[in-house]
C-alpha cells in the first residue's frame, strides 16, 4: 500500500492509498483517516523495531530488511504528518483562534 494524495476537508483528514495493483498495473484507491493510518504506523514501527531488537548478528540480511521497511514506514508516517495532519490542525486552530474575536 503506498501513499497517493490527500483530500482535506476542514472537518475531517482522509488521505487515498493506492493498494495492490490490477490487470492494468493500478492498484485500487482507498480512503482512509488520517489519524487512524498514523496509529496504525505506531503500531507496526513498533512491531518492526520489536522484531529487529529480536534478531542477533547472525541475521544480518534480516537486519537490513527490517531497518529498510523501517525507513520507509516512517517517511510514509512523516509525509502524512508533515503534508496532511499538521497543516489540518493548524488550519483548525486558526479557525477556533477566528470565532473568539
């Protein structure tokens, strides 16, 4: 699953992912909250970082996937938070900071 766009409402973060792929080489679009996708990332980042702490030495190939879905994971989750979340939160903080005056 890979991130595509973002559609942001005032109201509510949803981004579409692209997932899988078809006949045609497309993957099928999904729309998804936001916030609920970057839990979902702490959760796996964890899992991932659990998985490596696991591993010994003599894992080393193992190693080097884990660390590398490890950085990918987390530019996905920074991209979301950097393009998507914080832009919407301070678009909403500006708008309540609005209605008291």
């Amino acid at each position: 699953m890979g991130f595509m766009s973002s559609t942001l409402p005032a109201s509510s973060l949803t981004i579409q992912l692209e997932e899988g792929s078809n006949a045609q080489g497309k993957g099928r679009a999904v729309q998804k909250d936001a916030i609920a996708l970057l839990k979902e990332d702490h959760v796996k980042v964890r899992g991932l970082l659990d998985e490596l702490e696991k591993t010994t030495e003599k894992a080393k190939s193992r190693r080097e996937e884990l660390l590398q879905e490890i950085e990918r994971e987390l530019k996905i989750h920074t991209t979301i938070e950097e393009q998507i979340f914080y832009p919407a939160f301070r678009e909403a903080a500006e708008k309540k900071d609005d209605r008291k005056l």
